[in-house]
C-alpha cells in the first residue's frame, strides 16, 4: 500500500488530538506499520526527517523538529507513532497541526515515478522524476530534484489539521453552573428566584455558545468559531479569567 500521513485514529476516524489539562496530545496515525509498505516507505526507512509545527491562535508558531532546527527535538517514526504534549498558553482558539514526515533515501528501494516519491538524504530533500533503483539523488539529476520548501511537499508526505481548543469557556461554565447549584440549594424550588441569578444566566449563555462550537466545526464555519469564542470571553464577568 502506498505511504499516506494522518493523524485519523483508527478507532474513532478522528484526528487523534486530546486536550487534558491544559496539554494538547497529538498523535500520528501515518501507515508506517503496512506489512506491504511502498518501495521505501518502511517504518524502518522513517529514520531522519519528521516535523510537527503548531501555530497558535495568535499566529505564533512552535517547531518539534528531528534535524535539530526548532524549538524542540522529536523521534522519528522508526522508534514508533510519534506522539506530542503539547503544552498550550495561548487559550482558546483555533490552532493548526502540520506535519512534515520524509522517508530517508535507500539505494535498494525501486522509486516508482506515479507514487511521487520524495526522500530525504544527506540534508536535502528530493522529488523522483524518473523511476529507478540506485542513483544517489545528489548525483542523479536526471532521476531526482532538489526541493527547497517544504511546504510544496505533496498531501502524501505534508498534512494540516485545524483543532479548536474551547477548555477555559468550559471550565468557566461549569464553575458558574456550580454558583447556580449552590443558589439553588438555598432557594429549593423557587425556579422564579433561580431564573433571575446572573450566574445562571452566565451559565445558560455558556451552555449554547459551548454546545453552538461543534457544529460550526462540522460546518467549517471558521469564522464563526472565532466569533462565537470571543464572545463567550466577552461575557466574562470584571476580574474574571478563562
């Protein structure tokens, strides 16, 4: 089977990012496991070149990296699926995920010009444009091309995922949901009395902004994701935090 990149839990058929506590976990689902893999897209040949950026709602961004150019190291996948805790400061928002994942080049592997191969070897990456076995990419140009952004890497060896991270509007709902318990607790039933509490009040404008956040995702509604986000910051109360 050809090589694909993913982050697609095979249980779910959802990115595999969790957000616990104030860490995001990300984990590569990648077909470096097939027991029939593409010429030279082993696990094994997965050795040197892997990189995960995150870019924060602020537009900043953070590099794990395996070559020693980010802010901080990564395994590669011949050690296993890699796996990233993340630990976020920026607060809610949208954040993207993209993956840069190269096999090394192998002199035995025979390079299939219509599975548009891409190696890494001695630092530099190449694009096959010939289909063979044994010519060094450094010394075959006729057979491989020098590529210089990364980011032109094809679907197959780039990917980009969108998560939104909504933790401190939910934490800030459940605590005015528990003011509204505890009020509640003190009124019995007097709904009336309950209805007027600015805290449960708070708290319902909370419960559909929160529960409105999904299905802007599922609709690709970006835009409004933001909107609705900020806007439950907004109704934050004077001196309060999310």
């Amino acid at each position: 089977m050809n090589f694909q990149i993913s982050l697609t839990s095979p249980i779910t058929d959802l990115p595999d990012i969790t957000i616990v506590s104030g860490v995001a976990t990300i984990v590569d689902h990648s077909n470096y496991g097939e027991s029939v893999p593409e010429a030279g897209h082993a696990r094994a040949d997965f050795k040197d070149f892997y990189k995960m950026l995150i870019t924060l709602p602020t537009g900043a961004e953070y590099l794990y990296s395996s070559i020693g150019d980010g802010d901080a190291v990564i395994t590669t996948p011949d050690a296993g699926d890699p796996e990233v805790d993340y630990t976020y400061l920026s607060g809610d928002g949208q954040y993207f995920v993209t993956i840069y994942v190269l096999p090394t080049y192998k002199p035995e592997a025979p390079y299939y010009l219509p599975t548009i191969p891409y190696v890494y070897n001695s630092g530099i990456i190449y694009k096959c444009i010939q289909s063979g076995t044994g010519q060094t990419p450094a010394t075959s140009p006729t057979y491989w091309e020098v590529v210089t952004d990364i980011d032109l890497l094809p679907s197959k060896y780039r990917l980009e995922q969108r998560t939104v991270i909504y933790a401190d509007v939910k934490k800030f709902y459940a605590r005015k949901i528990y003011n509204a318990a505890v009020l509640n607790a003190k009124v019995g039933d007097n709904w009336e009395k309950l209805f007027k509490d600015p805290d449960f009040i708070t708290a319902v404008k909370f419960f559909v902004g929160i529960n409105a956040i999904p299905v802007e995702m599922e609709a690709s509604r970006f835009t409004e994701i933001d909107t609705t986000i900020n806007h439950l910051k907004s109704l934050a109360s004077a001196g309060e935090v999310l």
